[in-house]
C-alpha cells in the first residue's frame, strides 16, 4: 500500500491540513476553525476532531507545525503567545489521548514547517542550505542545513527573532530587551506608529490589525514619516539577515510572512544592510528571496515533516 501523509499547521484562526503522496503530490486538503484564542483545551478538541476527519484516508504519518516553542524531549509545548494556557503543557500526550490512533505523530514549530515547505516546493529549491525568516506577529524562522530542517537537540532552535540587535532596547515579550522581533513585526510597527506623534494621529481610528497595511500604504503614497518606518524596518532585517549569514554561511534567505507583502518598501534597505554587514566570503552569491507559496509553505513543510519522519526521502 503506498503511503499517505497528513500535514496540518495551526494557526490563530484556523487549522489547515493537505494529504501528500510519497512522491510529493496534494491527494486532499481541509480546512476548520482553531478557536486559539479560547485557549489550550478548546484547540485540542479542534484539532482532534479535525485529524479524525481524515480518518478514512490511512493516513501513515502526521506532522504538526505548532506556532510556539515545543520541547521535543519531553512533548510539552513550552509557551505559546497567542494561545491562552500553554506554559509546559503536555501538548503530545494530550493529543495522543484525542485522537485515539496509533498512527506516528510528528511536531515542528510553524516557522520551521514553513522553511521546510519553501526549501521543498517554494523558493528554496535547489538550495544546499537555507534559512526562512516569517515576518508575522512576531518574527519567526527556520533553518536548513544540508537538506535537513536543524531543529536542535530539543527542538528549538530557529528562534531567530530573539537576536539581540540592541541590548538596551525595546522589551520583547521574552523578558529580554533589544530582540529584532520588536523592531521587524508586526507588533513591532504598531508599538512605533504608537509612539509616533504624527503617525498615531493620522491612524487613529485604524483597526489594530490594519496598522501595518495602512502604514504601507502611506508610504506608497509617499508620507515621508511612513517611509522612513519601513526603511527602518528594512535596515533592522538586514542586521538580523547578515548575523544569521555570518554564522551559517547560508547563500539563500526566503522572507515570508504577511509583512512581506510591503517588500518593496523594505528590501532595498535590507540588501544595503547585509552588503554592509555580512563577511566577504559569507555575502558571496547571497540570494535573499521572497516567499512564493503563501499559506501552503506551513501545511506542506508539515507534510514533509511527517513524511521524513518516517524515513522517508522528501
């Protein structure tokens, strides 16, 4: 019997799943609500319920991107910004127990997915390494070394968004101070539009969720105090990009992520900022790309997950 994957990233609002085939191909997908924001047990029903739906399609693996930190040792999931009740909680056991199936289950954190699925199908391919920067909420990211996803001994490596690029900076959610995810993130540009005079009286009114498009939108029409916000933004990346660069020597960054829609506001100065900063040897033949496969990058990076979990080539 040939073998079917079933790859489902977890998002605030919804949970999304594809089936794959040994040879990579979409055999099936769906879509349900998360409810993450009603906290922990009530995603766990959800997701579940929804991995049972899938029940008819002998399944042999299922991977999960998870957006949090996931101790792999010991299954817990141990924080999770945008899920209420998470610290240490025994994500792994908790699912075995709901759904009820000895098929083998493997967890990623989402950004990790992500990098696995641009590397695999998106912009990535043909790269020996790679490292994925989502530009979202928060800043996330996933690395590629030699073909595989590097996860770390316990599973959490990737957390590149707590770079410390100024170490008397802006508090970041972590506790510490100066992490690039509170200077490139959409938490980040709503903090600063905030504290800017101008700015904040020319949004005001502006849901909290469209802060960031609003401010991509004044820059392209050429409000000079947006524009300068976005070149920022771009310059804080490149920081981010060229220590990553630095350490790796990877040649291909993919940015992706819903900020990455503004791209062309940011990356000139981004480009700037790692041909500044980055090594002579490291910055040779660097190619830094944007993401292709929107949405899917997360779902099908779990896909492979599952996959290569099993041994199995992706």
């Amino acid at each position: 019997m040939k073998r079917k994957f079933l790859g489902i990233d977890i998002g605030g609002t919804n949970l999304r799943g594809k089936i794959i085939s040994e040879k990579g191909d979409v055999l099936g997908e769906g879509k349900t609500r998360s409810d993450a924001h009603m906290g922990i047990s009530r995603l766990m029903e959800n997701l579940a319920g929804f991995i049972k739906g899938f029940a008819g399609e002998e399944i042999s693996a299922i991977g999960i991107g998870i957006p949090g930190v996931f101790d792999r040792r010991n299954g817990t999931l141990v924080q999770a910004p945008n899920i209420a009740n998470t610290k240490n909680f025994p994500f792994a056991a908790a699912l075995s127990d709901g759904i009820g199936t000895a098929t083998p289950v493997f967890i990623e954190n989402d950004a990790s997915c992500a990098a696995l699925g641009e590397y695999l199908a998106g912009a990535g391919r043909g790269s020996d390494s790679m490292v994925m920067i989502t530009l979202g909420t928060g800043f996330g990211g996933g690395i590629i070394l030699d073909g595989r996803l590097w996860s770390g001994e316990d599973g959490f490596a990737g957390e590149v968004g707590h770079i410390t690029i100024d170490p008397s900076g802006s508090l970041c959610s972590c506790g510490a101070r100066g992490c690039i995810e509170t200077y490139v993130s959409q938490v980040a540009i709503k903090r600063i539009v905030r504290e800017h005079t101008e700015l904040g009286k020319k949004l005001a009114g502006t849901e909290e969720s469209a802060i960031p498009e609003r401010l991509a939108e004044l820059a392209r029409e050429k409000d000079r105090a947006a524009i300068s916000i976005w070149n920022d933004f771009g310059t804080n990346l490149g920081v981010g990009i060229s220590i990553l660069v630095n350490i790796l020597d990877v040649k291909t960054v993919v940015v992706g992520g819903g900020l990455s829609g503004a791209w062309e506001l940011f990356i000139g100065k981004t480009l700037e900022e790692t041909e500044r900063r980055c090594l002579g040897g490291a910055a040779r033949g660097l190619r830094i790309k944007r993401a292709v496969l929107g949405d899917d990058s997360g779902v099908l990076g779990a896909c492979y997950v599952a996959k290569s979990g099993l041994g199995e080539s992706s």
